[in-house]
C-alpha cells in the first residue's frame, strides 16, 4: 500500500510540475542566461536553443514529461513481468508485480487524463501559443502654450498667436476691430491667472468688455486696445474708499467697500445710484422737499451717482471700474457703453485718483458712469 502512495504523489508532483509550465506564457523568451546543457534531445520535433521562445520551451518540457511518464509506464510493467515470471520461486514476488501493474496502470490513466483534460479545455493548448502585445502607441506631448493673454481673429484654435501679459494701447492694424475670441491663458504651476478688458477705440476708451480669467470667449464689440491685470483669488489690503470731496478728505462723506467684500463677491459689482455715502454733513446733503419760503424741510443722503465722486482711495490689490450702462440694460452685463479704470495702467502706485476729472471722462464716452466694478489684482 505504500507503495501505491509513493506513486500517487509522484503523479500529483507531476501534475504541478506541467501546471507551472502553463504560468510562464506571459512571456516571449527564455530568461537571458546560459544553458547549462549545449545540446539537448530532439523530442516531437522540437530542441532547445539559447534562442528558444518560451511557448517552445513549454511545449518541449510538456512533450519530455509525458515522454518520460509513458517510458516509466512500461518500464513499470516490464519489470512487473520479470517478477510475475519469478514468482514461482519466490511467492512473494506475485504480489508485488500485482501491485507494479496496478500502479503502471493508474500512472497511464493519469497521463491520459491530463491530456484529455488539457485538450478539452482548450485545443489550442495542444500548441502553446503567445501574441506579442502591439507596441505601445506613443502620443506626443501637446505642446504648452505661454501663459498670458491671447486675441483671435476666428476661434481659439490659432496656436501660434501671440500672447500678451501687459496692457496693449493699440492691438494695430493685425488685429484692431477683428478680434474673434480672447482667451485668457492661467500659468497653473504659478498660480497666475490673467483678466482683460476690451476696448473699442485705442487709449482704452468707448465700449467696453470684460474678460474673466478662465476659458475662452467670444468678443462682442470690435476691439482696438485692452487692459491686462493678471487676477488676485487671495486679495490683501484695505479696501476701497470713495470720497465727496477731493484728496481723499473724509469730511465731506465716504462710501467704503472692504477687502472682504471685494475677496467674497470675486467681482464686486453695483449701481452707484443705490450706493450712499456715510458722514455727509446735514447742510450737504441733497434738498428732496422745500417749505413755503424755500427752506429745506428734508434731506437725503447722497449717493454715490452722478459726478458726486470726487476722489478715490484704493487700498492695494484692486481694479477699479466706473462704467456706464444703457437703458434697460445691467451693471451685471459683461459689455458696458463706457469704462473708466482707476487706477490706469499709468498709476504706478495704484492709489486712485485724489481728483477724478469728469469732463475727461464725459469727453471720453460721452456718458457719466452709473455703475461700480472692483476686480483684485
């Protein structure tokens, strides 16, 4: 019986020996390293060499293992004859020879089964096969473009435009009034983003429109000049102050938007008519309702409307915009009838005007601003 034992695990070692075989398919070669043999044994057609594929090198190993089963096989049951043969003079010997030839016999099986199962499964593995993966398909880098401000004459697909990062008083005769599109392109590792304001004459004057600092978009008014700011997500200073009366003299009234505000909104937009100033005094206040003989019997705090603006404080970070809307259309509108920046790109210091001159303004679009626009930059 211990015996038969013997020869059940030589089978099952056998069979984890082709099995392993089958794991290596992934491969297309034999490991790089030298044969220790030279020459090895023609069997089913098939040798080993240095340059031997794997599929090969399964197939040969598969072939040699049932080669050298189906040999142990016979040789099992040759020797089984001799001892059935020799058994009349030594009893002992018919039992084993009984035992070899049942053993012979279930190793056949064995081998059998295993090809059976092998080419059940799957006929191809009666030849092992491997198909090399197709190269791999190698995509260029799309190519960066430089950060800044970009004007089309059609859509954004013109990547050999030119960029800009700074203000341009005359886009020339390329480019004024036949600007398509504008994109503004982020410098992402830096953290730079960039704004534009479009203007329909040269000297950033006339019609207006803003561009906020992501995507592309499509130009609504035939531009000639643009200012460029490069955008502030993370504002810092003191705010905007407008003032009554010039040089920045709090006496006369102010109106006050915070860094906060400005920070929170993104882009702090408003009517100037529905803005009051703070500490105006009482006698400067507007006259709404008049007494008998003239005298004022009520007043209302004025509003930042009109030409009551005389001077403008700006606490770092900021843009500010006065810009004129039509009837029936909003300070929210993207396209304006007039914008007047402060500070300019000329403003170095960026601390606003400490005397707005209105007939500058009206001589520029013909129309006193009636909205508010402050962008951090």
């Amino acid at each position: 019986m211990e015996k038969k034992y013997k020869k059940f695990i030589l089978a099952i070692i056998f069979l984890v020996f082709l099995c392993s075989s089958f794991s290596c398919f992934f491969a297309n070669k034999i490991l790089a390293a030298e044969l220790e043999v030279k020459s090895y044994p023609t069997i089913a057609g098939k040798t080993i060499t240095p340059e031997t594929k794997l599929p090969d090198f399964a197939i040969y190993l598969f072939n040699a293992g049932m080669l050298i089963g189906v040999a142990a096989v016979f040789i099992s049951l040759a020797v089984a004859g001799v001892m059935y043969a020799l058994s009349p003079i030594k009893s002992d010997l018919l039992g084993e020879a009984k035992d070899r030839v049942s053993g012979a016999i279930s190793g056949l099986l064995i081998l059998v089964s295993t090809y059976l199962i092998i080419t059940t499964i799957n006929p191809q593995l009666r030849a092992f096969t491997s198909t090399p993966l197709p190269p791999a398909e190698i995509t260029a880098p799309a190519v960066k473009q430089t950060p800044g401000v970009y004007f089309y004459k059609a859509g954004c697909s013109d990547k050999t435009a030119q960029s800009y990062n700074s203000s341009v008083k005359d886009l020339g005769p390329s480019l004024r009034k036949k600007v398509n599109s504008v994109e503004n392109v982020p410098d992402i590792d830096n953290d730079t983003y960039y704004i534009s304001i479009l203007y329909e004459t040269i000297n950033f004057q006339g019609k207006c429109q803003y561009i906020n600092p992501k995507g592309c978009q499509l130009s609504q008014i035939g531009a000639s000049s643009a200012s460029i700011y490069q955008y502030n997500f993370d504002p810092s200073g003191d705010g905007v102050y407008f003032y009554r009366k010039s040089f920045f003299n709090q006496e006369g009234g102010y109106f006050y938007v915070s860094n906060n505000e400005i920070q929170n909104a993104g882009l702090y937009i408003r009517n100037l008519n529905q803005l009051q100033f703070t500490g105006v005094p009482e006698k400067e206040q507007d006259c709404v309702k008049y007494d008998e003989g003239g005298g004022c019997t009520k007043r209302n705090i004025p509003t930042l409307s009109g030409e009551n603006i005389s001077s403008i404080k700006i606490g770092k970070d900021y843009l500010v915009l006065l810009t004129y809307a039509g009837p029936g259309e909003s300070c929210d509108d993207v396209v304006n009838d007039s914008c007047q920046e402060f500070p300019t790109s000329d403003d170095v210091n960026k601390t606003g005007p400490q005397q707005i001159k209105w007939e500058e303004i009206r001589n520029h679009g013909g129309v006193i601003p009636n909205c508010l626009t402050i962008i951090p930059i």
